[in-house]
C-alpha cells in the first residue's frame, strides 16, 4: 500500500511539473514598444521593466516583461521570448541602468522607482517614457556584469 500511494504521489508530481513548464500558465501578450527620455534626449542601455498590476480580488497577475533601450532610447518589451510584448493589462513602468549605461547620464534611473501606470491593450501599445533628472546628491549605481 505504501509503495502504491509513493507512486502515485510520484506520477501527480511529473504531471505537475510537465504542467508548470508549458504554455497552459501563458498571459496574453501584446505588442509594447517605446521611447525613453530625460529632457527630451534618449536614454541608452537602459533596463524598462513593465510589470502588471494586480487588479480586483484575482490572485493572479501575469509575468513581467522587460527591454533594454538601443542608443536613441527605443525599446520593446519580452515576456516569454525576445519581442513578443507584455501581458494585456495594467502596468508600472520602472527604468534602472544596465551596466552598460553611461555613468554621467543625469537620469532618476532606478528599479524601484514606478515612473508611469499604462494600460496595455491588443493594439496600440507605444509609449514614451520621461524619467526625471537625478538629484546633486544622488548618485547613478551601475550594476557590475
């Protein structure tokens, strides 16, 4: 008997585990695309995270996406695979710096600093990002690779 209930107890965990490593837990995704700035000039080699918001009593959010900006500050986002967009729902924006941006860049960059509340939707997902100046005491933390 002990031997039966370790193998079903077995079988369950597989299927399970198969289950969480499909597509069947996939958010719908939109296309997001974008532009960030600090005082109208682009922002290159930064990290922009968009990630949902929880919205009514469902425990259930979707995952976030993420892009970094190319050197005029565009981007697009990916959730599962390069470029397929962020889940179809409301989103914080954050922007941090990747190791590869300028140090002197005088943006707020930050990954804990929610710049914009957006709605994604099936269409028309493009969005300009204007991320303020940093302060003279506060200093840009450039992670290391």
């Amino acid at each position: 008997m002990i031997c039966r209930n370790r193998t079903l107890v077995a079988l369950v965990s597989v299927l399970l585990l198969v289950a969480g490593c499909s597509d069947f837990h996939k958010f719908p995704l939109a296309s997001v695309e974008g532009t960030v700035l600090c005082d109208g000039q682009p922002i290159p080699f930064a990290v922009v995270y968009f990630v949902p918001v929880q919205e009514g009593e469902s425990p259930v959010i979707g995952k976030s996406g993420q892009g970094i900006t190319d050197k005029d500050g565009k981007f697009s986002i990916s959730t599962y695979r390069p470029g397929d967009g962020a889940v179809i729902a409301k989103h914080t924006i954050r922007v941090a710096p990747s190791s590869s941006t300028d140090p002197n860049c005088k943006a707020d960059l930050s990954h804990t600093k929610v710049l914009q509340t957006v709605q994604v939707t099936e269409s028309d997902n493009v969005f300009r990002i204007e991320v303020p100046r940093r302060n003279k005491r506060s200093k840009l933390m450039i992670p290391e690779d």
